[in-house]
C-alpha cells in the first residue's frame, strides 16, 4: 500500500513515502535555527513556501505519481501549534484532492514504531529523546494497545536542555549534535543529578552547567552529557529490571548521539538484553516514520474524515492507539 506521510512538528517539513512497510522515499527541509532558536509563525511560512516541493521531491525519489498514492497520514501532535497545522492543511488537501483515505499520527508513536520495526524487535522498552520530549515506554494492552509511559521527564526534554546550552554557549549551530562535538576531550565537572524512580530532572543540571560559563567549553559540554545520559541509562536500565524485559530501543532526535547510545548499549550488554537503533536521518523528525505508522493505521481499517482532520499540541503519546 503506497502511503505518504507528511511530519511538520517543528522546524522540519518532511515527506515520506512507504510500500508495504518498505521505506521508498524521505525528503525533508529545516528550519535554519542558528542561535537564536525558534519562532513558531516564522517556523510555519518557512513550511508553507517549501511543502510543495518536499512533497514533489518525494514522489520523484519513490518514482511515483500523486495518483499512485493510496493513503495519507500527517502529524497530528505533539508540537509547535503554526507548524502542525501546515502539515495537516497540506495532507488534507492531498487526500481531498486524490480522494484517498487519510490518518492523524502521534509524532511520538512515529519515532519508536519506525525504530522498533527498523531494528526487528518486538516489544522493547523504548527510550524516547528528543527535543520536547524524554520518556521511557512500553507497549500495554489495557485499557487498548498504546505506548504506557513509565518514566518521563518533570521538565523539559533532553534536547531542548542541550539546544539552550548550545544557544547559552552560543554554539552555532545552537544544537545537542554541536554540543557532542565540542565534548570531545572534556574532563567530568560535577553536576546535579536529578532521578527518581523512572523519571528525571534536566533544568537542574542546564542552570548548573550555564553557571559555570566561562569554564572551558569542552568540559562543560563533557559534563552536560554525561550527567545527563547516565539519568537516562539509569532509569531505562530500572525500566528493563522491572518490566523483565529483554529488548531496548532508543528513538528521537537525541539517539543520533555517539556517547548516549554507547552507554546504554553498555547497560543493555550487561543485562543481556538485545539493543536497537536507527542511523542518522530516521532519527531525525521525518515523513518516513508517519508514512510507516500511516499504513498500519490503514490496513486496520482506521481513518477519519478529512473534514474531522485536527492537529493538537498536547498530544500525549499514550493516549494513541498503536496497531
């Protein structure tokens, strides 16, 4: 089933195209954040005059046409409100125009079902990173099957710390991918670590570390990721332990990270649990993972209505329905 999915979060505008759960195609634009982060209304017109040709971009690369499509899902939520709702005009308006059926996806569903699938596993604890988001998840079947959430942060997610200390640093770009390439070579400088139980604290840790500027900047940086990935190691390995799980996925933005999959593939080798991931760009928000989540939706039988198609920014990954 040739299904396009259009992911419009934040500061991507992707399109992807998946067959048959095989991935033919995923183009994408960014948002060029610099230092100075985002502003939804300028993030969402950068959308609006790049979505056609990310589309189009699509198509060509899967070797298609628009009436090949048999099926549309576009991101629902979480997000930056502006941003979501490009992504759903634009996919409302495909599925109008080419009178297909057309699904509303969780961003978060869309990160660990693309993961899981990808890596071959089948029911991991799922450690969920990215800018608005860090949670550690598992698949349950009550009250229906959805993602329970087990641990999540009480602020603000692992990305969004290590984006304002890029930006504080003022690192350019102001990204975690830029913050793991200045630790390199950076001894540990004490941090505040914040656990309790399954669920972290990184505000502590990123007033700490802005504290210390003008300390060198390797060893800041250093110190930002180890405190803070071993919180995460922790809490996924007390995760594995009380669940008795045997598989561990690590999915979003923040698994692109070198040192963060290291330590837990460390952990997941100590337990003797299988450890999965995805490389570089399916990390990343994309089309792909949408289109993927997309086409199970469809082949279950589930859609909705184009003119019941809504976007929502609180849009909790355990309130979403995974087939």
């Amino acid at each position: 089933m040739l299904v396009i999915g259009i992911e419009s979060s934040a500061h991507t505008f992707g399109a992807g195209i998946v067959d048959d759960g095989k991935i033919l195609a995923s183009e994408k634009e960014m948002f060029k954040i610099g230092t100075t982060g985002m502003i939804p209304a300028e993030v969402a017109e950068f959308h609006v005059n790049n979505a056609a040709d990310v589309i189009s971009r699509a198509l060509e690369r899967a070797g298609i046409g628009y009436r090949d499509i048999e099926g549309i899902g576009y991101t629902r939520g979480p997000g930056l409100g502006p941003c979501l709702q490009v992504g759903c005009l634009s996919a409302k308006t495909l599925a109008k125009k080419l009178n297909v059926k057309i699904v509303p996806v969780n961003h978060g569903v869309g990160h660990i079902e693309v993961t899981r699938i990808s890596a071959g596993l089948k029911d991991p604890i799922a450690l969920y990173v990215s800018g608005g988001n860090s949670q550690i998840l598992k698949i349950s079947d009550k009250p229906f099957r959805h993602y329970r959430v087990l641990g999540e942060t009480f602020d603000i997610g692992v990305g969004n710390m290590l984006d304002s200390f890029a930006r504080e640093l003022k690192l350019t770009p102001s990204w975690g991918s830029t913050v793991e390439k200045s630790a390199l070579g950076g001894k540990y400088i004490e941090m505040p670590y914040s656990v309790k139980g399954m669920d972290f604290s990184f505000t502590g840790l990123l007033t700490k570390a802005t504290s210390l500027i003008p300390e060198k900047k390797e060893d800041l940086c250093f110190s930002l990721q180890e405190a803070a990935f071993s919180m995460l190691a922790e809490t996924a390995e007390r995760a594995i332990l009380l669940t008795n799980s045997q598989e561990l996925c690590v999915c979003g933005g923040v698994a692109q990270n070198t040192r963060l999959k290291e330590m837990l593939g460390l952990m997941a080798k100590e337990h003797g649990v299988r450890f999965g991931f995805v490389e570089g760009a399916l990390n990343a928000d994309n089309g792909a993972m949408i289109a993927m989540v997309a086409e199970r939706m469809l082949r279950n039988g589930f859609s909705v209505p184009v003119n019941e198609c809504r976007t929502e920014q609180r849009y909790r990954v355990d309130r979403a329905r995974v087939f």
